[in-house]
C-alpha cells in the first residue's frame, strides 16, 4: 500500500532532517486530527487520497518562516487548515476565469474548469507562498489518475506527471535527501534549502592575452563609486542571518571578508589568472589600495576587455564579476560582500559556509526581522526606511 510507503518515507525524512537540519525538522507541524481531515473533506466535497491522509497523520504541515520544511520545488509543506485555504482561493479564481471565457457555459467546459487551469476535483498540498504556484493532488476518485502529484503555476495551470502518488514523490525526496549535494541538498545553519549551482562555462581567454590598445571600443566600466556609499538594508536582508551578523561585526571584519570573497569571486570567474587583477588583489590584501583607476589604467582595460569577450561566450557571471572588481577593491566594503556573495551564489552551494567563514565564523544571530533592522545603528547600512516603521510601530 502507498499509505505504508507514506509512513515508511516520513521516518527517513524525519531521521534525515533531525541529525543534518534540525531547524527545519522543528517547524514540522504534529499530525492532523481524524476530525479536522474529515470536516476539511467534507467541506470541499472530496475524499482525500489514502496517501495525502496518511501524511497529514504524520504531519500537519510545516510551520511558516525560513526554517520551513520545503519540497526541492520551494514549495512549502502545508496542513489541513492551508489546504482549505489554498484551494478555496484556486476555486474562486477558476470560477472566475470561467465566467470571463463565456457566459454560457458548455458542458464540457463546465467539467474541465477554465480549460484544465484548476479542478474542483484537485487540492494544493504545498504552497510557494510569493505566487499561488503549487504542489497538486488529484483527488478525483473515479480518475485513473486519483492521488496523482502534480504542480499549480499561475501562469500556465496545472500540470501531473510529478509522480503516481504521495508516498512515490515522498520516497524520491527521502532518496535525494540521503544522496545529499549531489541531489541539490544543501544545509546551513541548521536548514534545509534546495540550491545547486550552475554549469561551469568553458575556459576562454589567457593570461598572455595582450591589454587592448587604449582607443579601442570597449564598453566602460562603472567607476562611480566611494568607500562611504551606502548599502541599503534591503540588501542584507536577502542575505538572512549573514546578513544580520554583516551587519553587526566590526567594519575592520567586513573589509577582510571583502577582500576574502572577492577573491573567491575572481578565482571562481577565471578573472583572478589575469595579470592585472591578481596585483590589484595583491595589493589590496597588503593594505596597499592604489589610487582610483581610469578606464585606461591597465587593470581597468583589462576588466574592460573581459566584459566585452563575456558577451560572445555567453558568460554573464564573469561579466559581472570584472564589472563589479573596481567597486569591490574601492567601493563599500559593505557592497563588495554583498555584491561578491549574491554573485557567488550562483556559482557555489558553499558560498553560505564560505562567507561566513569570512566573516570570522561568528555564532550567527537570529534571523533579522522589521525590528532588527529599525534599531540597526550602523552608518555604513542604510536602514531609514525600517527605522520609519518601527518609529510609527511605537507611536
């Protein structure tokens, strides 16, 4: 029986979350009761599938936060008051997109409700949260496909093929949790998050590459920027609790783990075997920050030239990585983090460990809220906007 693979799946996704993830195992909700799963179905009308039952009776769903237990598709794990909710809402938007696609409604269009964009036959069991995109279950008993997992966009509609049951995606997820980094499983700070990193684009340009002649067309290079520029605390916000302890550790730790993650960034991009940005890097891990750049210093040529032959390989990152060196080495050390960090997301699951390794490896604080940054007193952190909701917070 699927139930019995529910169970069996839910232990070892239990006993995976508890020794690699505890946070994320904690927001796990206790099981449903038999009345609440009763009364949820008889308000929908529907009879839920022995798998979608058997979970809910392990768990209720996962607690809202970043803690949360989430699939590998970020949806969060939801329990029978959000199922409720949730496809409440996708019922009322489907009734009326169907009002808008004819007044008069046929009877097969009647049957497959706006086109096939949602069924009152289907319950979301896992939410996104930002959109109303979702994982389906196909609760339609005379169906072959009862209890068949599919997926809710906003955009496109439902679509099933995810897996025959609950218990089948509950194994695969068991499997992938106990594959590990291979599977996209990555764990920091107690949690679970799905990430992997992209493809490493293929090696192009050398280090003998001469430096283009000073009147050659090349895009510029951003020099605008000031070692007191502000980062707004929107920024590190994104970053999470490395964003609160950013923020908070002496500006003398910020500067080295500037220095630190960039680089990682340019050894990472293929930037670091160039001449002229190893020496500025070496430099500046010597404490020797030579005088702003122009754009036809050699390292800033450089950069330029890299920026220009990024287009025809396609490689966005090292792009982004030599348009953003100049800022790193002279700008905000505050923005080199940020800027070296979110970058290195996409090349690394690491680049969590590693920044806060360069950050000195700290305990790392709580996950910041509203109120966190509305009392942040630092003058490289712009947080005026958090300080005027928490100043009418009090009043």
């Amino acid at each position: 029986m699927t139930a019995d693979l529910v169970r069996e799946s839910w232990s070892r996704i239990d006993a995976w979350l508890r020794e690699h993830a505890p946070r994320t195992f904690a927001s796990l909700r206790p099981p449903a009761g038999d009345e609440e799963l009763a009364a949820a179905q008889e308000e929908l009308g529907l009879t839920f599938p022995p798998d979608l039952v058997a979970s809910l009776l392990r768990h209720d769903g996962a607690q809202e936060g970043p803690e949360a237990f989430r699939f590998p598709t970020d949806d969060r794990l939801l329990g029978v008051s959000g199922i409720l909710e949730k496809t409440r809402f996708l019922r009322d938007i489907a009734a009326d997109l169907t009002e808008d696609l004819t007044e008069d409604l046929d009877e097969d269009l009647e049957e497959d409700e706006a086109g096939g964009y949602w069924h009152r036959g289907y319950v979301q069991f896992g939410t996104y949260e930002a959109t109303a995109d979702g994982l389906t279950v196909d609760c339609r008993t005379g169906q072959d496909t009862f209890g068949a997992i599919g997926r809710f966009f906003d955009e496109t509609g439902t679509a099933f093929g995810r897996a025959g049951s609950l218990g089948e995606y509950l194994a695969e997820l068991a499997d992938r949790l106990e594959r590990g980094r291979d599977a996209g499983v990555v764990t920091f700070n107690g949690r679970l998050l799905w990430e992997s990193a992209m493809p490493a684009h293929p090696e192009w340009g050398s280090a003998d590459d001469p430096l283009p002649a000073a009147d050659e067309r090349l895009p510029e290079l951003d020099l605008s920027c000031s070692p007191a520029d502000l980062l707004h605390a929107v920024h590190l916000d994104g970053l999470e609790e490395l964003g609160s302890l950013l923020a908070v550790v002496p500006a003398e730790r910020v500067a080295e783990a500037a220095r630190k993650q960039l680089r990682r960034l340019a050894v990472e991009t293929g930037l670091a075997k160039y001449p002229e940005v190893g020496a500025a890097l070496d430099a500046w891990d010597r404490g020797e920050v030579p005088p702003r750049p122009e754009q036809f210093d050699p390292l800033v040529l450089r950069l330029r030239a890299v920026v220009a032959q990024a287009g025809a390989h396609r490689d966005d990152t090292r792009r982004w990585a030599a348009e953003k060196m100049v800022h790193g080495i002279w700008g905000s050390p505050y923005r080199s983090v940020y800027e070296s960090a979110t970058t290195r997301s996409r090349l690394t699951v690491d680049w969590r460990a590693d920044l806060h390794a360069d950050l000195g490896g700290q305990p790392l604080p709580p996950m910041p809220d509203d109120r966190f940054w509305g009392t942040l007193s630092n003058p490289a952190v712009d947080s005026s906007w958090y300080a005027a909701r928490h100043a009418e917070a009090r009043d």
